[in-house]
C-alpha cells in the first residue's frame, strides 16, 4: 500500500491529524458529513489533507462538528495556540469565560 502524500498546509495538518486521532478513515469522515459516495468523499478528504483544495466555510464546520473539534483549531497558527483551543473547548460557557479573565490577568502582568 502507498504511502500516503504528506499534507502541505496546516489545515490539512490538522484535519489529518484529527481524524486519525478519531480512527475514521477518509471515507468515514465523509460520510459523518454527509457525503454519500465513499470513493468521492475519501478523494476529497485526501485533498483537503494534502493541501491541494481548501474546504469552503460550511464544509471546514461540518468537519469540526464531526470531529469535535472548533473550526478554528484547523487555522491556529502554532501548536501551542492549538492547544489552548482546543482546552478551552473543552469548557462550559461559563468556564471558558473565567479562563479568557485569567489569561488576560496573566498577560497583564497580575499572576
């Protein structure tokens, strides 16, 4: 079996990433997004992972959806902030507003 193509962006990264931190191959993720042909949406997933098209808004959401991640964890910039995006996801509403409060005490200097 090939190996498959590294991806190129971080989107892909991280869409990769997620997804085999599900275990779901390319064709399962698509289908969770309702893509109904396995061949089709496995090709796409593939593409999306290596870089070679981006997924349109609503589809890089229902991606996050499906994997439990925010859409914004595919974007982040460094690992670290990829990290905190996804802890802070993990929070009720009213936690993630405490955490934002302690971080900006933090960055001002008052921890």
């Amino acid at each position: 079996m090939p190996k498959p193509k590294p991806p190129t962006t971080l989107f892909g990264k991280r869409l990769r990433g997620a997804r085999t931190a599900a275990g779901w191959t390319q064709a399962e993720l698509a289908r969770r997004i309702g893509m109904v042909d396995p061949v089709a949406g496995a090709a796409r997933m593939s593409r999306y992972e290596t870089g070679e098209h981006e997924p349109d808004l609503a589809t890089a959401q229902a991606l996050a959806k499906a994997l439990g991640v925010p859409a914004a964890y595919f974007h982040a910039t460094s690992e670290v902030m990829a990290d905190v995006i996804l802890l802070v996801a993990k929070l009720p509403a009213a936690k993630q507003k405490e955490a934002l409060e302690r971080l900006k005490e933090f960055v001002k200097g008052k921890s």
